[in-house]
C-alpha cells in the first residue's frame, strides 16, 4: 500500500541535492543537473547500475513502490560509490532511487518535458481482466509519461508476458503522442540490448529461456495549439 507516500509539491520542492550529492553547485548550492532517465518500477535496479556508465552525463532515476526493495537499492548505490570512490573512471553518482507509486502525481516530481528516456521493464503483469487497470500503461498515464517526456525522447518497455506486450503496443500505438519505433532502430539502440540484459527480472526470464518482447516508442511533437 502507498498511502504514506510523500509526494513533493512540484519537482522544484523534491530535494535532488540528497540523492545526487555530486551534482550540486558548491557556490549557488544548486542543482547543476537535471534527471534525464527514469527507470519505472526499477526493482533491485540492475538497469540502472548498468545504465550508469553509459551515460555518464545523465542523472537517472528509479521509482519503486516496495520499501525493502527500495532500502536494498539505495545500498547497492551507496556501495558502488564507496568501491569506486578514488575512480576516474566512472563512480555511480549519477543514479539513485526513489520510493513512489509512479502511477501518481508524476508531473509533480518531473518537469513538462524533463526526461529523454522512460523505462517500463517487466511491469507487474495483472493477468486477470479486472486487474488490467491495475497496468501500469493506460491511455490515463501514457497522457502523463508523454508530459514528462521531451518531445524526440524515447518510451522502452519490455516483458516475457506476450499478452502484456501486446497490451502496451496497443495502448502506445494508439496514443496520438507516441510513434513506434521499428527493428532496425531497436537493434542500433545501446539501451535496448542493456535493458534486455541488465535487470534481475530479464536475468530470471533467461535463465529459464523465456521470451523476451520489446516495443520502443518515440514521443512525436504536440500539437500546435493556433
Ligand atoms: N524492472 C525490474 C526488473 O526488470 O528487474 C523489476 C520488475 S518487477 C516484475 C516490477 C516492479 O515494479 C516491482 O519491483 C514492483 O514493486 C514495481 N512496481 C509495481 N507497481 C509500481 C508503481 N506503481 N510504482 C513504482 N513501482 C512499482
């Protein structure tokens, strides 16, 4: 249950001081940066430990609903940058997590058009038609994560549930905001072969040599309003 989830204000009101100490202008105090990548139910977060090094100049978040799943990530985090503290190289600063319900009040944690990538890997599938609002891609949301994305950004989603798959193509498709993708693109894209790979779901899903479907979605330009 979520209901002693606190949701900031505004995205001004979230303190990202906290959970990106690096990225604060030691003069203004300020946020020198802004998150850019958002990993949507991250679980134990092998994306973004993953991600991390790739893309260096990004700060990228995960939302989680679970505390305990939560509480383990933030100490994977700290521990990567405690063993990587003298690095050059690369010190995992630009991740962190963060515990909500991503199904609500997103726009008050990210800005109109902040983030370039939005991760929806293994959602909670809810296989019982009743239960299908429960999903984590509806018309509703898709409305949301299309406010939050920068027009060009990109929607990755990824499940060996094929009914769950086709469910998000066909929510995604017929959202007037989102475009699909195709293969060519997905096979040149650094983040789809990560995501196939990375997380502790994807792992599992391998290990017993299921199927693994994705669908990739490019957020076109709003319509001029005249
Ligand atoms: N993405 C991870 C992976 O691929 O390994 C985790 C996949 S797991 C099947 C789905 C995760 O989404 C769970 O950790 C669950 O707690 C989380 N989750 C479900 N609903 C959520 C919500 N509304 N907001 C944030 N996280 C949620």
């Amino acid at each position: 249950s979520d209901h002693q989830l606190e949701y900031p204000e505004s995205p001004d009101a979230m303190d990202w001081a906290e959970l990106y100490p690096a990225y604060v202008d030691g003069a203004t105090g300020k946020m020198t940066q802004e998150v850019t990548i958002a990993d949507i139910g991250c679980g134990f977060g092998g994306l973004m430990v993953d991600l991390s090094p790739e893309f260096p100049k990004d700060l990228i978040l995960g939302m989680e609903i679970r505390v305990q799943v939560t509480n383990y990530v933030e100490d994977r985090i700290i521990a990567l940058r405690n063993n990587n503290l003298g690095s050059t190289e690369h010190n995992y600063q630009n991740i962190n997590v963060l515990r909500a319900n991503a199904m609500k009040f997103l726009p008050n944690f990210f800005k109109r058009g902040q983030l370039s990538k939005m991760f929806f890997c293994f959602p909670d599938p809810h296989f019982k038609q009743r239960k299908h609002k429960a999903r984590i891609i509806t018309n509703t949301l898709l409305s949301e994560y299309a406010y939050v994305l920068r027009e060009g950004g990109t929607v990755y989603t990824i499940t060996d549930v094929e009914d769950l798959h086709h469910w998000m193509v066909k929510h995604l498709t017929e959202h007037p905001l989102f475009e699909r993708l195709d293969g060519e693109w997905e096979a040149q894209d650094k983040c789809v072969s990560i995501m196939r790979n990375a997380t502790e779901e994807g792992k599992k899903v391998e290990r017993k040599r299921g199927d693994k479907f994705v669908a990739c979605f490019k957020r076109l330009p709003s319509p001029q309003l005249s």
